[in-house]
C-alpha cells in the first residue's frame, strides 16, 4: 500500500482545507513533517484512524470539528463539516477515502451528528466507481485490518510494549498472509460443527434403513464436543500456564536483581570506611596546616616585602670593603683600650691606629652601602625560608582538597546505591511468589499431560466411530459420493492444518532471525529478541552466564518494538505466503515521535534502518529529535512539510522547499 495524499478539513486545529501530498518515490521514500509541541503531530495520526475507522484517540474528548468554527457557528447558526480525505494506492488499485461528519447549531450548542459516514471510490479503467457504502467497512478492513493499524500507524507514547500485547498471532498473520489458512481449518470444520464443509457432508449422508446408524452419529457428535471442550480447557490451562510462566521469569529477575543489591550494599559498607578513613587524614591534614601556619604567620607578611626588597637591591652598587659583623662602635672601642684583640698595641699616629681609623668609614652607621649589604642577606635568608614554608603550606593545602574530594565522590557514589536499591521488597517475599508460582507451573504441566492424554483418546474414538459410521450407512451410489467428497474434505483440512502448522513455525523462526538481525544493527549492548508461540516479543541479555530476561527502559522498548516492525515489515516484502496463501502486502509506516525515548546513538541506528525496510515512510517529528536522525536521513526526504502553530486552535501546514532543506 502506497499512500499518495492526505486532506483534512477543520479537523481540529487543522482548521480549513489543508493537503499532504506525501512522497513515492522508492529513492527518496520518506515524507518529513516537523512541528513542535502541541502543534498537532499526533493529530495528523489519528486523522487516519479516524478516517479507516471512524476512531480517533484524544487524551481530550473535546470535538473534531476546529474550535475556531465551532464558534463561528454559535453565532451564524449554520452547519460546518469535519472531513479527512486519503488518496491511496493498495495490490494495484487506486483507491479514495473520504470519512466526514457534520456539526450544526441546536438549542444553544454545536451538536454533531451520531455516526461519520465514510465513502470510498475507486478506478477502473481509468472510470471511477463508488463502493456500496455497505461494503465500505469492508473493504477498508480488507486493505489495512484494524488489528494491524497499531503496527504501521505508529504512535511511540501510546504504543506501549508490544510484549504487553495480549496476543499478536492474528495481527502477524495477517501481515504474512496466513490469516487464509486459519480462515480454510474453520470453514471444512468437523462432521458435528453447523454450517462447515464436514458437516454439510455428514448430513447429506442417508441414513434410513438401519437404525444403528443414527446413534453411532449421536455417538459421534456427543465425543466430538467432548473434544472441542477439551481442547478449550487444554488453551485456558495453556494461557494459565503461560501467566505463571511469567511471574516466575519476573520473580527470578527480581531475585537476580536482588542479589546485585546485596552485592551494592557490600560496596556501600566498603566506601563507608573508606570515607571515615578520608575524614581522619583530613582531620590530620587540617591540624598539620594549622600547626605549620600559626609557626611563622610573620613569614606570610615578610614574603611579599622580601621579594620586592630584594628586587630592587638587585641594582644596587653595593660597598662590600666592611668587616661582616663589625660596626664602628666596637672599632673605637679598640682604639680607647689602645690594644687590639689579636694583642697588638695601638698608639696614636702609628700606622695601625691610622688603618683603624680608616675601616670606620666602612662600617656603619657612618656607611650605607653596609647597612644594605647587610639588610640583602638577611632578606635572602628570610625569602628562602618564606619559600619553604610557603611548599609545605600548599603541599598541605592540597591535601586537605584531595580528602575533600576524595570524600565528595563517595558520598555520591553511595548516594547513587541508596537509590538503586531504594523501594526494593523483602527477598523473602518474592521468593515465596516464585515457589507458589512454581508449584503451579507443576500442577498446571500436570493437568496439561493429563488433558493431551484424553485428547489423544478421544480423537481416537472419533477415528473408530468415523470408521463404524461408515460401515453402517446404507450402501448406495449418492452416499458413495457424498463419502468420497468427505474423505476428500478430511484429507484436505488434515493437509491445511499440518500446513498451517508448519507455516507457524517457519514464520516465527523466520520473524525472529530477521527481528534480531534489526536488533542488532539498531541496539547497541548485549541482548537478543525471542519470540513465543504466540508471535509476542521478550528481550534477553547474553552478558551473563545464562541467558535471562530482562526488564526494558522506554528508549529499550522503543528499539524493540522498531525492530519488531523492522522484521514484519522485511518478511511482508518477500512475500512468503505461497500460491496456497494470500499474498503478502507491504505497508507504509506512519510514525509519530518515532525518536522521542531513545538517545542519540540508538536514533542514529534507528534512522538507518527503517527507510531501507519500509517502502514508504512517513515521519512526524520535533524539531530537536529530526536533528539526531537528520544526518542520516536528509538525503531520503522526497517531501517536507512544517507544522506552523499559529494559536492553541489553529496550526497551518506549509510544504517546505527540498532546495532550502
């Protein structure tokens, strides 16, 4: 099916005549719509289940028709139409759908009218021709089934699970076309069951003329409902047995999930000792850098001073003829006591008392240039001791910050544990639901054992009451006929049903490889897709020693159930039915916010998938999400189109330029 346009008519905000014309071409098979929110994305969606269904799912009840003309209408007191319009293309044939419904003015209110009415038409060579409106429903069941429309009109925050889904066999049969088969085992029916092939058969037979025949049919119908009623109970016992199968999966992970909390709180106690490890050395830490700063506080002051001292002495002409240590006091007093510390006497007007007299003008106070030379050394001494204290202060200081973050880090590490095992239930408790759920697996497996058993012998007393039936009906050439067409019949519906049967069983292995081939170009992680006998879909994860099922975030679910699609999709397009089957159709996906709760790589894996998969895809996204995909994509889009919100009541759509995109 190729959906060529789409026209709706003040269908909610969408208020007028607005057109999509999306595109066909297999290059550049994707339309993009952009809109923000609230812009009316999922309205275009649900634009076509109204249209094939007459349903429409709003969170809001409010009516379709545009409230802008709605309130025209309270004041004109006329009548206005809601109508969606589709131009398709299904097997061949083009086809026009066309669901309207009218609302008019009535004692105060905009009132509608009880049903919408579709019409649908369609060309035959080149002459177009209306569908009997009795037959429309039909019809349009036949080209997309309702059951099928959630798989390709796909909206991702309603969608849900597809695993949730209570039993997708009839929907992926439908798509594979195996719905026939199913639709051949009821119409040859049984020889008991009114109104199937068998039982036209069965009762065209004469049986006059010996009365054992009569009760030998009696007998017959009678086991045969015992049949049909035990194989009732066998699928209930079946769908029971399948819930409790769940539960033990679910408690088994629970369990598992549990054991990791165990394993968390070990390591919460392992950081909560090493945080009171950290708080000692930051409490040593801290008590070493006071210590070390109240031990020279005057180094702190004197640094800076120093530095800039010493700086600007750097200059400096220097006198360096003085004595280290000598000043001019001591001088003199060598001359008053007239004898020198080495014993040598000093007499006025001799050459050492002159010599003395002449080192005074070195020393100070009467020389400068000493009293600087002296200050230097003593401001080097100062500095270099400044700058050791100042290496040990900051080799303190560091530590003191490494503690604090050291212990920062595992205080969020413990508080990101405490949240992941916040809100988790006594194991015992759920250790208790698995043993119960267990027994019941027992019991249930049991009674299934037992019911097979009356299965198989009550299908082998219809076998010997066929045969007994047989024998005992009068022999003539109408009932010899009648008998080769039943024998015809039965040998058919055993060759159907063993037909259908292993058709199942291709199609689901074959569902399953190509769901997973998907699965892996689409996820990235260690997980695979199973699929049960009813077509529903499990993840498990192979990072583990055994291989276990697992629960699924949002984004998770979203690249299943794209997957899922993915491989319904593929299998659709090689048409698998045979010449036995109906033919397979390819449908367009629909998908509003296909991207919204996944992350950018499994966007980007997604976006490379489904356009190579899908003839026609049709994507309606926001802005912020088209931006992650868009790189991939661009170069498929053969049509764009903008959502332009211009109030809260009304959205314009404009096409967008493929030159501008």
């Amino acid at each position: 099916m190729i959906i060529k346009k789409l026209t709706v008519t003040n269908f909610r905000q969408f208020k007028g005549e607005q057109t999509i014309e999306f595109s066909q071409d297999p290059h550049k098979n994707i339309t993009l719509i952009l809109g923000d929110n609230t812009s009316g994305k999922t309205t275009l969606l649900q634009a076509f289940l109204w249209a094939f269904y007459g349903l429409a799912n709003f969170k809001t009840k409010d009516s379709l028709l545009n409230a802008e003309i709605s309130q025209e209408l309270l004041t004109t007191f006329e009548s206005s139409k809601v109508s969606v319009s589709i131009e398709l293309d299904h097997e061949g044939t083009y086809y026009h759908l066309i669901r309207q419904q009218n609302y008019y003015y009535k004692n105060g209110n905009i009132v509608s009218e009880t049903y919408s009415t579709p019409s649908l038409t369609t060309k035959e060579n080149g002459q177009i021709k209306s569908i009997k409106h009795y037959h429309v429903e039909n019809k349009l069941e036949e080209i997309l089934p309702k059951d099928l429309s959630i798989y390709f009109l796909y909206d991702t925050e309603r969608f849900g699970n597809i695993t949730s889904k209570a039993d997708v066999t009839k929907s992926v049969k439908a798509i594979l076309g195996l719905t026939v088969l199913d639709n051949m085992i009821k119409h040859l029916g049984s020889t008991t069951r009114s109104g199937t092939v068998l039982n036209q058969f069965s009762s065209n037979v004469n049986d006059e003329g010996d009365n054992n025949v009569k009760k030998t049919f009696d007998k017959l119908k009678e086991v045969e409902i015992l049949q049909t009623n035990t194989e009732k109970r066998i699928f209930e016992k079946k769908s029971e047995l399948e819930y409790f199968n769940e539960i033990m999966t679910k408690k088994r992970n629970i369990l598992y999930e549990l054991e990791k909390v165990a394993q968390l709180q070990k390591e919460k106690e392992r950081k909560l000792v090493q945080i009171e490890s950290g708080k000692k050395a930051l409490q040593n830490s801290l008590s070493s850098y006071k210590d070390l700063f109240k031990s020279s506080p005057i180094s702190l002051i004197s640094y800076n001073l120093c530095k800039r001292a010493l700086n600007e002495l750097s200059n400096a002409k220097l006198d360096k003829k003085s004595i280290q240590g000598m000043n001019a006091t001591a001088i003199k007093d060598i001359i008053e006591r007239g004898v020198c510390v080495c014993g040598t006497a000093i007499n006025k007007g001799d050459a050492h008392y002159d010599h003395l007299l002449d080192e005074i003008r070195y020393l100070p106070p009467q020389s400068i240039g000493t009293l600087m030379n002296n200050f230097k050394q003593q401001a080097e001494t100062r500095l270099n001791f400044a700058e050791s204290y100042f290496l040990s202060l900051e080799t303190n200081y560091k530590q003191i910050i490494f503690h604090n973050i050291n212990i920062g880090e595992l205080e969020d590490e413990i508080q990101a544990i405490n949240e992941e095992i916040s809100g988790e239930d006594n194991v015992s408790m759920h250790q208790a639901d698995l043993l119960q759920a267990e027994q019941k697996v027992k019991s249930i497996t049991e009674d299934l054992e037992h019911l097979n058993q009356t299965l198989g012998e009550l299908r082998k007393t219809i076998k010997d009451e066929e045969e007994k039936y047989n024998q005992s009906i009068q022999s003539s050439a109408k009932n010899d006929e009648i008998l080769l067409y039943l024998e015809y019949a039965k040998n058919i519906l055993d060759w159907v049903v063993n037909r259908r049967d292993t058709k199942e069983y291709e199609i689901k292995s074959q569902l399953e490889k190509q769901v997973n081939y998907y699965f892996e170009k689409m996820y990235h992680g260690k997980r695979k897709v199973e699929i049960d006998d009813k077509f529903r879909v499990n993840l498990i994860t192979t990072d583990l020693s055994n291989d276990i099922q697992t629960d699924e975030s949002q984004g998770l679910e979203t690249v299943k159930n794209f997957a899922f699609i993915s491989g319904l999709v593929h299998l659709a397009k090689q048409k698998l039915a045979d010449d036995y089957e109906k033919n397979a159709e390819a449908y367009p996906l629909i998908l509003d916010a296909p991207f919204s709760n996944a992350d950018e790589k499994h966007v980007k894996n997604i976006s490379e998938v489904l356009p190579n998969v899908a003839n026609q895809l049709i994507l309606i996204v926001m802005a912020k999400d088209w931006n992650y995909a868009k790189d991939s994509l661009v170069d498929k889009v053969g049509a764009e189109y903008y959502l332009n919100k211009r109030s809260e009541i009304f959205t314009e759509i404009i096409g967008v330029d493929s030159n501008v995109r």
